[in-house]
C-alpha cells in the first residue's frame, strides 16, 4: 500500500512540476511587462521633474542622466544612454511640445525584440508647463 502511496504522489509531483514549467514563461513574461511599466512611471516622474526644475524637456533628452539626476534611488536598467524595459530592449521614447503642453509616449518592444508587434509595452504621458 505505501508503494502504491508513493507511486502515486511521485506522478502529482511530476504533473506539479510539469504545470509549474509550463506556466513559467506567461509567469516571467508578466513580471517583465509589470517592471517595464514601473520603469515608464519612474521615467515619467523624472520628466516632471526636469521641467519643473529647468522648463525645458527636449526631444534628445538622455533618460540615463536625468534618472541619476532627479532620482538617485531609482534603479532603472541601462545600456549606453539608453533605458532599457523588463527584457533588456532598450525603451523607445518620443517627446514632442505644443504650447506648453509635452506629450511623452515610450514604447518597449516587448518580449520579441521586434518593435510594432502586439507584444509591445506602451504608455503615453502629457506633461503641462506651468506658468510662474
């Protein structure tokens, strides 16, 4: 009867594992879109920040220098000057101004790599500059 016991809980164990392997990449695949909308809020938050301290967010802005800069604390990945998103694809980003008002859109790839897929990761952000 033990033998049959342990028979037994070998095969659920197996079938736990098996379960567990497949559902690993959707589990890995969402933890690395939620850290890529974290680093979007952080950069956002840095964007304010360079505004509202020198009223000016250029279309060229390193992200990198302006991160270290505003938020020391914040840890957002990086290669060369450029952000990079829960899989390690650097974060595309295009600021654009009209009268005040800077609209900030980023995109990551997503897990393919490849930019204009249905995996990619985006977010939009309108920032106004504030008259004295």
């Amino acid at each position: 009867m033990s033998r049959s016991f342990l028979t037994t809980g070998s095969i659920i164990l197996a079938v736990a594992l098996v379960a567990l392997l497949l559902a690993a990449p959707a589990i890995t695949d969402q933890v690395a879109r939620a850290k890529t909308r974290s680093y979007f809020a952080w950069i956002y938050a840095a964007c304010a920040h360079e505004l509202n301290n020198n009223r000016v967010l250029a279309a060229d802005t390193n992200l990198i220098r302006m991160l270290n800069e505003h938020m020391p604390n914040v840890n957002v990945p990086s290669r060369d000057s450029n952000a990079l998103d829960g899989w390690k694809n650097p974060i595309s980003v295009n600021i654009t101004q009209d009268n005040g008002k800077f609209l900030i859109v980023l995109v990551s790839s997503g897990p393919d790599g490849v930019p204009g897929g249905s995996d990619d990761v985006t977010g939009t952000q309108e920032l106004t500059l504030k008259n004295d």
